[in-house]
C-alpha cells in the first residue's frame, strides 16, 4: 500500500481561557483533542461536524497556522512539525487551504491578478511570470481574466470570490489541499458550480483534498471517506457509503437523520440524540456525547471510548461496539 | 475567454474598475468645501514660503513712533505691533514658523507611531504590553499640560517645542495604529498570505500597510490644527519660540495688553491661527469621508 | 463586571506611578544644576551644600525618586520657591476654582453641544444640520486664548458690559457669575464643537439602524424615537463628555492666562514665569492624577450603563 500523503496522530490543540483580575488561566478549551487520521494521494477525506467541534481549528493546524500542543503530523512522510522555516516555506507550496468566508480572504486592497500572484512573488517567481500564471489560473476557475483581473474583490460576487480564492490556492500546484468549508457561504445554485469546479481541478491535477464541511449533504457528494467530529474528537470514520448506509456511533445517525433527505429508508421516526450542546470549555468526562445520547451507559462517564473498528475501514468510538473500556492511556 | 455566466451570476460589462487611491482623488475633486480648505492652505503655504520675498518689510525692524497704527493706516496694510513693526510682515513671516511648528510634530509622530503601533499589534505578546502600557503613561496627561511640562523642563525655543510636541502625539498615533493592525492582522486574507509562505515583513508590506495607513493618515490629519494651536499656545505662555521671533502665538501673548488701545490688530495673529487649524480640520474631515470604504 | 473594575483599578496604577516618574524627572531634565531650581540664586555655598543634602540630592536617583514619592503620598509636595508657602495649600486652592471654571463650561458644552447634535442629527442634510456642523467646525478649530482675547475685546473693552480679569474682588453670586461667563464661554468652544460633532454622529448611526427605521415606519411617535436614540448612544457622549472634562481642566491653562482667573492653570503659568519648579511638579502631578481618575470613573461609569463594554 503506498504511503498517505497526509498522516496525523494525536493532535492536540487547547486554548487558554484566561480571567480574573491578574488574567489567569482559568480553563482550557479543548478544541483539538486525540485527532488521528490518514489521507491516502488521490482521495477527499470528509471531515464533519457542528459548529464548534473543531474543524476550522483542525484545518489551520495541518498547515500550521496555529500549532499544535501534541502530536504527529506527516506530509508524504515528512515531519512536518519539526520542518525549520525554510523547509515549512518549501512545504506550504504542496499544501493549500481555501477558506471559508470569501469577503474576508480577500485584501480589499489588491487586484485579484496581484492577490493571486502575490503567492508566486513569495516564492521567487518573477513578477511577470507570475502575473502570467494569475491570469491563466483565473482562466481555469472560470474568471476571464481579462474582465477580473484588474478588479476588486468587493466587486466581485461570493461565488466569484471563492472561485479566486481556489485559484489562489491552486496557482503554488499544491499536491494537498485542505477546505475548510468552502461552500458554506454561498446560495445553493452556486455551491454546485463551485463543487464541480473543484472535482472537475482534481482529477485534472491529481490533488488530494481534506474538505471540510457541517453539510451532511455536500461532505456525501464529494468524500471517499469520511471523518465524523464532535467537540474535538473523532467518533467514527470510514468510507462515505459506509456511513451513509449504518452510521455506527449515535452522534452520526443522529447527522444523518436531520439531513434532509430524498430516500425514504434514510429518514428515521425517532432521533438518537437529546439534551443541549455542550460547550468545548468543560466537556463532560468520558465520552463527550454521552450528555445527549439517547443510549448513554454508566461506564461511558468514566473514561473516553477509543475508535474500534467495526467494519472493512469502519472504525468507531462507542461502548456500544467495544467490549470493555480501553486500558487508561 | 468566455465570459463567466452561469445560473445566479450575472453577466459583466466590461469597465475599467478605478483603482482605491484613484477613487479617493475623485471623490476628493467633488467636495466642494475640503477643495476650498485645499485651496486656502496652498495660499497660506506659499505665502510662508515666499514670506521673504513678498513681505514689504523686514519683520523685527519697527519704530516706536508708529506703533499700533490701525489697520489700513498709510504704507501699513494691516497696521503695526506694539514696537511699530509691520503686522504683514510679521504675520508673513510668523506662518512659517507657526506652520513648521505645527507640522513637524505630526509628521514624526506618523512615521514613529506607526512603526511602534504596526510593530506592537503585530508582533502582540510581550512586546505590545512594553509599549502600550508605555504609551497609556503619556495619555494620562491632557495635551496641553504634556506639552507644558516637558517645555517647561526642556525651556524654550523651536527645537523644543518640536520635541515636546512630537512626544505628545506619538502615543496618539501609536493607540489608533495599533488597533487597526489588531483588527486587520485577524482578517483570512493574512491567514491566506502566511498559508502562501510568506514572511512577515512580506505580509506586513504588502497585506497590512495598505490597509491600515488609511485610517492612521486619517487621524494624523485631525491632530494637525491641535498641533498648530498648541505650538501657538506654547509660544503664547512663553515657552515656545522666543522674541524677536515672530510666531502667531507668541504675537498674540505680545499684543495682548494693547487690546485697550487698538481693537483689531491684536486680533489678527489669532485669525490666522484660526483659519489654518480650520482648513486642515475640513481637509480631514473630506479625506476620511473620501477614504471610505463603500460598496 | 467586578472583575473589570478590578482590573481598570490595577491598571491605573502602573500609570499613575510612571506619570509620577516624569514629573519627577522633569527637574532634572531641566538645563542647569537642580538645585537651582529650588533655591533662590543668590544663596552661599554653604546654604547650597545644606539644601542639598535637606533635598538629598546627594543621593542615587532612585533613591531620590521614592523619597519625593513618599512624601507625595502624604501630600507634601514641597514648598514653593517663590512665595516659600506650601505647594499643596496653593495647589488647592487653585484647583477649586480651576474645577468651578471647568465645571461650568462643561455644562454648557454639554448641554448646547447635545441640543446641537441631536437637532443636526434629526434634521440630517437640512439647512439646520449644515448649520450646526458649521458651528462644530468652526468651535473646534477655534484656539481658545484667541477666542477669550476677542470676548474681551467685544464685551469688556467695547461694549463694558462684563469685567476681563480675575475672580470677583467684591463678594456676592452676581459679580461672581460676571466674572466667569466670558472665560466659561472661551473654555467651553473647543469641547462643543467635539461634543455636537459626536452627538451627531452616533444619533445618526442610531438612527439608521434598519430597525428604527421599521419603528418609525411602523409609526412610532417622535417623542420615543428620541428617547431611544439618547439612550443608546449615551455610552459614547459619556466618553466624549469625561475626555473634554479632562481636556478643560488641563487646557484651562491658556484661558486662565488670558483672563487671570486664579486657578490651576494660572498657577501653572506663573510657575513657568517664575521658572518655581516645585510648584511646577505640584500641579501637572495634581492634574495629571486628577485625568487618570477621571479617566477611570468614566470607564467604570460606562460599564454599569452598558455592560457589553466589559470585556474578559
């Protein structure tokens, strides 16, 4: 089996929470906890949850845009965490992010041409190769560049923006390309656009995506497999059709069952979830799902299930498919 | 290459978008009332600048025979001081002082608040605590008491008053430049730019300053007519530039006891005082509404 | 919100102490040996080496530094060099009529600059609006000593109608208030050309905001439009407010010289003329302490009115 060309173990990110009068810190939020995971070269790996449960934070600790407390990170066998600056300066070309609010992603000061080439002029590339390559990018996206090139973002409509956003992303030809709920802020119409645009951009160039979503929906059209999140950590992950078909852990199905849906054999009576949300501050000890699972055990407050598998490539964190806790870490 | 059209995105005309600065001059072009402070600024500029060669007269050179003539009085447009000198000249001649008084001040604390604040909103941390903690010690005093205490302690004369009035605008200027690289550096486009690769003196050349001289310039130009004023004052308690010299302020502190004997020429130092702090202050009231950014 | 209290308490003190450290280190900043300045010019040598070793200025600087702070804690800020009174008794003096003149001005800034804004802001792109933004331009580009020296010049020496110098040498509440209208009005341009300006602008901000525009279409009586837009920017005219407050005591400075109106500033000026350091440090400390107080209870008063303010 080749090797994964993004392989994660153990992350960990938590943020201080500080009060008081002298500003101590008072508690930890626990964005990140125990994230472990592999992307094989070719493939979109789904990673999915509500609001809250980590995944923006998770996008920005691949790329080390906020660095992680633990863990190990790897790109095509590489350490990432301990690359020196020039090395992380050579590896942010192979890998990318696309960010989610297209209105703010953009300097409201440059041209989309300069926005774009400016990631070229960062890496050497002189200035009218660079502009050359923007405008062939933006050619590729679906932006005549001679239109919009010279515009501005605030002239430019969501789904156009997010489309010069890919291309900026895409101009470094990153192998990797990490997003982080690109279709979020668009209408329905252009979020189909712009996901067969990135479909149509991966087989062309072989990429390899981490896409990042809380719609159940668009995260089943897209993945091969899929990564399910909840208040930091991973409860269940496997193929895209594994999940649709029997979704192990409760939290799952109970995604599933809200997602809107044509196929009567999807829609569930009765949903598995109850109790309000949580927050990432104190999550509840154990299994942090276990304040609104409808099937919650006495064991599952004492110490966190460990992902099991359960299938092929199925795997699940859930007493209801572990014979016993794991040994305490 | 085709034209972009696609359900719910409407096809584009073809324009030449303006460029931001571009806007900025048109929109500036429009306002009636910033042309006119522009226009009377450039008069009062020229005018200081010029002062040697158009004021009639040499501007410390009086008699005593003719002091206090009134305004209109014979080969004297605007009357005489109390030590007989030509009040046109002098006022000519006091511009360039009370100008470059006015302002160096602000012109320093830009560039050095700036770097300060850029330097302490970016960095954050340590850093930003050291200098902003720094800074609130200096905005605990009221401008006007600043700037007499450090003349008092430095003593008089326009190197000074340039010194003490440029340390009270740097901690201004640091607060606002601070803040807006605060606000700008948590913005995606940064996050886009370090994703990319980038340095930081990259990101700050290219992403951040761009964005955030905007609102800086903005606010160095309303400290414009209090620095004007306070340079006046200064030199009007004494402390400022010293006699012989003309300067408005100190003009207006000289002239002060005549007011019994002759109405208007008293008055006219802090006219001119009062005309130039206003054409800077409309001047910046159209360059922020002008900097505005819209649509 | 305690906590933000607490907090603003614990910050104002790092600055009340490093202002402390540069008003202390004017003396010597000052050109010229220290002792100098607090002792007449004609003293012995002998007279000298014993006032300095009396100041200890004999001694380490930092030494120096928290002697002088300890006895300013006390409240013994030295004796004039001039007039060899206590600078503490002229200090307060001098303060409370400083107060009464920034008081008053306050007040009327306040109250015209509120009328002003409002009425600038309800009547928007009108001939009153452009009206009282004319007015704001002009109070706040006006220099404050010009403007006293004009009063004078129109009501004192033209017209004779009110007295130019001094607090009232005759007792009685008339002759007082004669002698405080024309520097009250002097003091108060500046802060109500700023007040109006900033009234205006948050009613506007308020004004536009969608919802209020669906009250008033809703049909929503004029009376509570008001009442809602005073309300809601009475955080920010707050602020404003306390600044110029500060502004005033600290400005008076330069009307008080044009006016002699026996206050702080006055005696600011007359330690500047007199180059009387001690009295000097005495009043830009009592001033400065004064702003930082100020300072903090407008933070402090802004929080309870709109808790949104506090943050961490």
């Amino acid at each position: 089996m080749s090797r994964p060309l993004l392989e994660a173990r153990g992350l960990r990110k938590h943020f201080p929470l500080r009060g008081g009068v002298l500003q101590r810190t008072r508690a930890w939020v626990r964005a990140v906890d125990d994230v472990s995971f592999e992307v094989a070269p070719g493939e979109t790996l789904g990673i999915v949850g509500e609001s809250g449960c980590g995944k923006s934070t998770l996008a920005r600790v691949i790329l080390r845009l906020i660095e992680p407390e633990a863990g190990v990170l790897r790109f095509d066998g590489e350490d990432v965490r301990a690359a020196s600056p020039s090395r992380m300066k050579r590896l942010r070309r192979d890998m990318q992010l696309v960010f989610q609010d297209p209105y703010a992603s953009l300097n409201p000061r440059l041209t989309i041409e300069d926005a774009i080439a400016f990631s070229l002029l960062v890496h050497g590339t002189p200035r009218r190769e660079a502009r050359e390559r923007a405008c062939a990018m933006l050619g590729r996206v679906g932006l005549d560049p001679g239109l919009h090139g010279r515009r501005y973002a605030h002239e430019l409509s969501g789904g156009q923006r997010q489309r010069v956003n890919i291309a900026r992303a895409l101009v470094l030809d990153p192998r990797l390309l990490v997003l982080d709920e690109p279709v979020s802020a668009l209408d329905k119409s252009v979020q189909a656009q712009v996901l067969n645009l990135l479909q149509d951009l991966k087989s062309e160039r072989a990429l390899t995506y981490v896409f990042i979503s809380h719609d159940l929906n668009v995260i089943e059209y897209v993945s091969d497999r899929v990564l399910v999140m909840y208040l930091g950590e991973v409860v269940e992950t496997g193929t895209a059709e594994a999940l649709a078909q029997s979704p192990k852990h409760p939290y799952t199905q109970a995604l599933f069952a809200s997602a809107p849906s044509m196929d009567p054999d999807r829609r569930m009576d009765r949903l598995p979830i109850a109790g309000d949300p949580p927050n990432a501050i104190d999550p509840p000890s154990g299994c942090r799902f276990r304040t609104r699972c409808a099937f919650a055990m006495p064991r599952c407050a004492e110490v966190p299930p460990r992902l099991v598998p359960v299938g092929a490539t199925h795997e699940v964190a859930c007493y209801l498919y572990a014979a016993e806790p794991a040994p305490v870490a | 290459m085709a034209v972009s059209v696609a359900l719910g995105e409407a096809p584009v005309v073809a324009v030449t978008p303006m460029s931001y600065w571009r806007t900025v001059g048109w929109r500036l072009s429009r306002d009636r009332a910033t042309l006119l402070a522009g226009g009377v600024l450039l008069l009062i500029a020229l005018s200081a600048v010029l002062a040697p060669w158009i004021a009639p007269y040499d501007p410390s050179a009086g008699s005593i025979r003719l002091r206090l003539a009134e305004v209109g009085a014979p080969g004297h447009v605007l009357g005489t001081d109390e030590q007989g000198r030509d009040m046109l000249s002098r006022l000519l001649w006091g511009g360039r002082m009370t100008l470059v008084a006015g302002l160096t001040p602000v012109l320093v604390a830009l560039v050095l608040g700036a770097g300060l604040g850029v330097a302490a909103g970016y960095v954050g941390g340590i850093t930003n605590t050291l200098i902003m903690r720094t800074m609130d010690i200096f905005y605990a005093f009221p401008a006007v008491l600043l700037a007499i205490a450090i003349s008092g302690a430095l003593g008089p004369g326009l190197a000074n008053t340039l010194i003490s009035l440029s340390i009270v605008f740097v901690p201004r200027v640091v607060r606002v430049a601070e803040s807006a690289t605060v606000q700008v550096k948590g913005l995606e486009y940064i996050a886009a730019a370090r994703a990319s690769g980038a340095g930081v003196r990259a990101i700050v050349r290219h992403h951040l300053l761009a964005n955030v001289l905007g609102p800086i310039l903005v606010f160095a130009s309303t400290q414009v007519s209090l620095s004007i004023i306070l340079a006046a004052g200064l030199s009007f308690l004494g402390l400022g530039v010293t006699p012989p010299a003309a300067e408005w302020g100190l003009m207006l502190n000289t002239l002060r006891q005549s007011i019994y004997v002759n109405a208007i020429v008293p008055a006219l130092p802090g006219l001119a005082i009062f005309v130039t702090s206003m054409a800077f202050n409309l001047l910046s009231d159209g360059l922020r509404d002008a900097m505005e950014i819209r649509g | 919100m305690w906590v933000y209290v607490g907090r603003r308490l614990l910050l104002a003190i790092p600055t009340l102490l490093g202002a402390s450290i540069i008003v202390f280190a004017m003396v010597h900043l000052a050109p010229g040996d220290p002792i100098s300045a607090v002792m007449p010019a004609e003293s012995s040598q002998a007279e000298i080496e014993a006032t300095k070793r009396a100041y200890g200025f004999d001694r380490p600087l930092p030494v120096q530094y928290l002697v002088w702070l300890g006895r300013v804690a006390q409240g013994d800020l030295g004796k004039s060099v001039a007039t060899r009174r206590a600078v503490i008794l002229d200090v307060r003096d001098a303060l409370a009529n400083s107060l009464v003149l920034a008081l008053s001005s306050s007040l009327l800034a306040f109250v015209l600059g509120m009328a002003m804004g409002l009425l600038a802001a309800f009547r928007q792109g009108r001939a009153l609006d452009k009206l009282a933004s004319a007015v704001a331009v002009v109070g706040v580009s006006v220099p404050h000593y010009w403007a006293g020296i004009i009063l004078i010049i129109v009501f004192s020496v033209q017209l004779n109608w009110l007295p130019a110098m001094g607090a009232a040498n005759d007792p009685g509440v008339v002759e007082y208030l004669r002698h405080i209208v024309l520097p009250t009005v002097a003091l108060a341009l500046i802060p109500l050309g700023v007040i109006t300006r900033v009234v205006r602008s948050a009613a506007l901000d308020i004004l536009n905001q969608e919802f209020v525009l669906a009250l008033r279409a809703k049909g929503l009586g004029a009376r509570r439009v008001f009442a809602h837009v005073v309300k809601n920017s009475a955080p920010q005219i707050l602020t404003v407010l306390g600044l110029q407050f500060g502004f005033q005591l600290g400005g008076s400075v330069l009307v008080e010289a044009v006016f002699s109106w026996p206050g702080t500033g006055y005696l600011l000026n007359l330690a500047i003329f007199q180059r009387d350091i001690p009295v000097l440090q005495g009043v830009i400390l009592v001033l400065a302490t004064f702003f930082v107080l100020l300072n903090l209870a407008v933070d402090l008063l802004q929080t309870l009115i709109d808790p949104r303010i506090a943050r961490h």
